[in-house]
C-alpha cells in the first residue's frame, strides 16, 4: 500500500500504480433489535458506514439492496467502495495489481410490518438501555430525525428563491425523541445549478434541494433532499389573477391557506343596468339609496362585507358615485398587498329641484281656428286641467298638428354660485305622453 517507498522503481512514491490495497467499508455496529422498516436499514448503512483506505481520502460509496422486495425480514446490501484518486487509471493504465475499488455485503435484520412498534434500544422506547440509569438519553437515540414536506403545489414554483422559502416554511422535522421545538431547518440550498429540464413547453425544470436537518437537543444533523419543480426564465412580474384569491395554496409558505394577507384580490361590486330607471332621480339621497339597495357585493373568499357607502358628487346632474365596501373577514387583519377594500363607479341622472324656482306651462288652443271655433284662440296655461285628454284636431286634413306647446320658468335672483339665476342655463326635460 503507501508504504513510503518507490517499489516500482519510476521516481514516484506511493502512486496509483503501487497502491495493492483496495479500499473497504466497515459497520462499527448492528443493533440488537430489527429495523422497522428496510428504508431504516438502508439510511443506517448510509450514516454509519466506515470507509477506510491507506492512500486516499478521496471514496465514493454505493450502497445497493440485494433482496427481491423491500418486505425482507433479513436484507442484504451490496456496498461498493470506490478510490477516486486512482479511479481514472483503471481503464488499463494501473499495473502491478492495484485495486481502486472494494465490494462487500452486509446483512440487516428488518422487522415484520405485525412485530412491535416500539423496538428495544431502537429510539425512545422508555428503557434504559445501556444501563447507566438515564433513559433515553442522547446516547441511546439510534434514530436520527427526519424531515417531511405535508404537501406539494401543483404548478410549479415561478423563481428557485421561490421554491427555497417554501422548503423553509413548510418542511416539518420529525423525531420520535426530540420535541419539536429542539428541532430546526438550518438551511435549504439547490442542490445542482442548473437543474434539469423535464418539459420543453413551457419550459419547466426539476430542482433538487438539500434541506439540513439538526436536533438540537443530541446536536445531531441530518440531510433531507426535495425535488420541486420550477419555470425555467419565468418572467419576474406576477401574474395579476392566479395565486391571489383564494386558489387553496398557502402562497406566502406560513402554513395558513387562503388567509387574508393572501387575498389580493378585492370584492367586486356590480349592478343590473336594467335596474336603473329611465327617470332622473329627483335628488342625491334618492340615487345614493338606490345604490345602496340595489348594488351586488361579491368575492371570492369572503361571503360578509361590511362598511357599504356612497359618495356624495353633488353639484351635478350626470353623476358619478363611487361605491365601497370592505371584506368583513380581513377588515382589521390585513397586511400589504392584501385588498380587503373594493369600490366601483356607477354614474346616474339626477334632477334635483332649485328651491324658488316657478314653472309654468301648457297649450295655445285650439291649434287653428281654421277647424274649431269653440274654443277661440286664448292661452290657457295650463292647458288640460285635472288630467283631461288634449283633443288634437286634424279630422278635415288627416296631417300633424303644431299643439303649440309652452313654458315658462321663473328663477328668483340669488348670489349663490350653485344655483343658476339664468333659465338658458337649465337642463329641460320633456315628456310627452298619448293614447295612440
């Protein structure tokens, strides 16, 4: 082996070519009881494996289950050492019978899935194993902690740094020894950059993260790998509608689904045009109630809104109103970019009455003495009274008739700036009915 001699007489001490001796693998210990399941088995093997070798530091180990299933009650594992210092020189450059590679098998007893759950000097078993009057103490905790994701989104992460802060919210570490609190996720990192690319359109990436595992209370630390897949170049802006309503993915990774800091998306307030009358409303309280009674209030999340009020744009007579309502669920409880808050404009007439303002009207009847001389030709303002039918006379002739219709507004002289003294400045609606 490194003997620190040149044997092979070339200038070189203790080169590949010299190295006879290949590198091995040794078990410092088998438990006493079975594993409990032949994934334990295999992760003790990984974990507690000795690699030796006189020459080098550099060793690969390969560890493959030799038994047909994974139901084995005595599994056998083929364990391969590799010295990679010299394993470039074994494709016939390494003479004089050096060996850069070892193989050996070990054999581990995994218990029934029947047998008991709790297995003497396994974990935390209640016993004082190795009888120094402690129990459970660090030296007896066989069982390393491990690590778990409780779910996956289904559509991929948008960035890496995405995916990392998920891992770092939401894997839970488990241990059958150490309370929760003792145990902590140190670091997630990508494993390999770049990742894999597993679908051509869209272009999605399958990432390996190594997330670091330590149980503070025995200081033991452990590594759990994750795959999770992201958007290869995903543009950074993001997207206005998915991932912030209620969609069921706990988006900010703080193990609440669907809270109010997540919900970006306000209530939406809608009204039926058809609702709307034909007929200005006469005032602005008139159309603010209208509104009130009238709009819909709907959102995704929330089913109870609270704060419902009208904008008053007086003076005007095409008005706008801006309506707002708030989320009664994230009201007092909601950070940026939450929207507990939605508002929508919605614009209706009104015709508000001036006060002082005096309107006359009516007919000059009849229409021409030419037809109807009963009436004479006289101003009757106004002209039907009491809801009595103007007669309109074209019984001779068979054509249109001019009713002569008119009015008078009479605006009292005020120094008020919002309300006009000059009836050219008015808006005049007419309304014409008839019985044809």
């Amino acid at each position: 082996g490194c003997d620190g001699i040149d044997n092979d007489n070339d200038c070189v001490i203790d080169e590949c070519d010299e190295d006879v001796v290949p590198p091995s693998a040794k078990l410092p210990y088998v438990p006493d009881d079975p594993f409990k399941t032949y994934d334990d088995a295999l992760t003790f093997l990984e974990q507690n494996l000795c690699l030796e070798d006189d020459c080098s530091d550099f060793l690969d180990l390969a560890i493959v289950g030799l038994s047909d299933n994974t139901s084995c009650t005595t599994c056998l594992f083929e364990v391969t050492v590799t010295d990679l210092r010299c394993a470039e020189f074994d494709n016939g450059m390494v003479t004089n019978g050096a060996v850069t590679q070892s193989e050996r098998t070990f054999s581990l007893e995994v218990a029934r899935p029947m047998d008991v759950v709790f297995l003497r000097g396994y974990g935390c078993d209640g016993i004082d194993n190795n009888f120094d009057c402690v129990i459970d103490e660090c030296e007896e905790d066989l069982v390393p902690p491990t690590a778990k994701l409780p779910y996956v989104p289904d559509d991929p992460f948008k960035l890496i740094e995405d995916a990392i802060a998920f891992l770092n919210a939401t894997i839970c570490p488990e241990d059958d020894c150490t309370p929760d609190g003792d145990l902590t996720v140190d670091e997630v990192v990508l494993a390999s950059d770049p990742c894999p690319r597993i679908v051509e359109n869209p272009p999605i990436l399958e990432c390996t993260f190594n997330a670091t595992i330590t149980d503070n209370r025995c200081n033991v630390t452990v590594f759990e790998s994750f795959i999770l897949e992201v958007v290869e170049n995903a543009p950074i802006v993001p997207d206005p509608v998915k991932f912030q309503g209620c969609d069921g993915v706990d988006n900010d990774f703080d193990c609440v689904v669907d809270e109010c800091d997540e919900d970006q998306v306000p209530p939406t307030i809608s009204l039926d045009k058809c609702c709307i009358p034909e007929k200005p409303f006469s005032s602005i309280e008139e159309a603010q109630q209208f509104l009130m009674d009238h709009v819909e209030v709907t959102d995704d999340c929330a089913f109870e809104f609270t704060n419902l009020t009208v904008s008053d744009p007086s003076p005007c007579t095409h008005c706008v109103f801006e309506v707002t309502v708030f989320d009664n669920r994230c009201i007092d409880n909601a950070t940026f970019p939450a929207q507990p808050m939605g508002s929508a404009n919605f614009t209706l007439d009104v015709l508000e009455a001036i006060p002082g303002i005096n309107i006359t009207c009516g007919f000059f009847t009849p229409q021409d003495d030419l037809y109807d001389k009963h009436y004479g030709h006289k101003k009757c303002p106004p002209y039907p009274e009491d809801g009595e039918i103007l007669v309109i006379n074209n019984y001779d002739y068979n054509e249109l008739v001019d009713v002569e219709f008119w009015y008078q507004i009479d605006v009292p002289d005020t120094t008020d700036p919002e309300k006009p003294t000059d009836p050219s400045k008015l808006d005049v609606c007419v309304s014409v009915f008839s019985n044809e």
